[in-house]
C-alpha cells in the first residue's frame, strides 16, 4: 500500500486492543505485527526521502557554503505533515490490508 495515500489520522486516537486482538487472540502478536509493519513503512519512506533530498545533495560539502534550498525544505515539510508509520500501519491492520502469519512450533518432548 502507498502511504502517501493513507488515509490514517494525523494524529493519535483512542483504540480498544481487546477489540483489535480478537483476530490473532492475543494482543502482545496484535502489536508485534503492527509494529513489524510500521518498522517497513518507516523504512520505505526513510528511502524515498533520501532519494529525493539526494538530487539537492551538493559536491561540496563545506560548511561555510552551506545554502538553503526552498525545494529541499518543501520536500522536508511534505514528509513531516504525513502520518507516522504507527498509524499508518495501525490503519492498515484495521482495514484488514495486513497479510500475516504464525508459524507455531511444534512442541517437542524432551528426553531426559
């Protein structure tokens, strides 16, 4: 999902995890899958951020001429207005738009 097109609120809300865990049963698995997705959006737009503050990256790296550019600091502004993975990735567990899994091992008696 892009998450320039969430649409997750900007700001934190109130939610019942009881209600939130009812499909994985449990609410410590409900975060953990939350939080894994919130760590990828994070992640993706960390990446498409560096891309494209990299076009205004300058060959010189001296301090002294150091000069703001208005594109640059828009670009930065854009990123900071959006919703934070948290919440985008709460969303998406709410909407149903997170696939997961649980790969359960077997118990295995030991031999003493």
């Amino acid at each position: 999902m892009d998450y320039k097109k969430s649409n997750a609120p900007l700001t934190t809300t109130t939610r019942d995890l009881i209600k939130m865990s009812e499909d994985t049963g449990n609410i410590y698995e409900t975060v953990c899958i939350i939080a894994k997705r919130a760590n990828q959006i994070a992640g993706e737009m960390k990446h498409d951020l560096e891309k494209k503050l990299q076009e205004f990256a300058s060959l010189n790296d001296n301090l002294e001429e150091i000069s703001e550019n208005r594109e640059q600091i828009e670009i930065s502004r854009y990123y900071e207005k959006l919703p934070k993975p948290t919440l985008i990735a709460t969303q998406e567990y709410l909407e149903g738009k997170i696939h997961y899994r649980n790969l359960k091992i077997p118990n295995r008696s030991a031999k003493l």
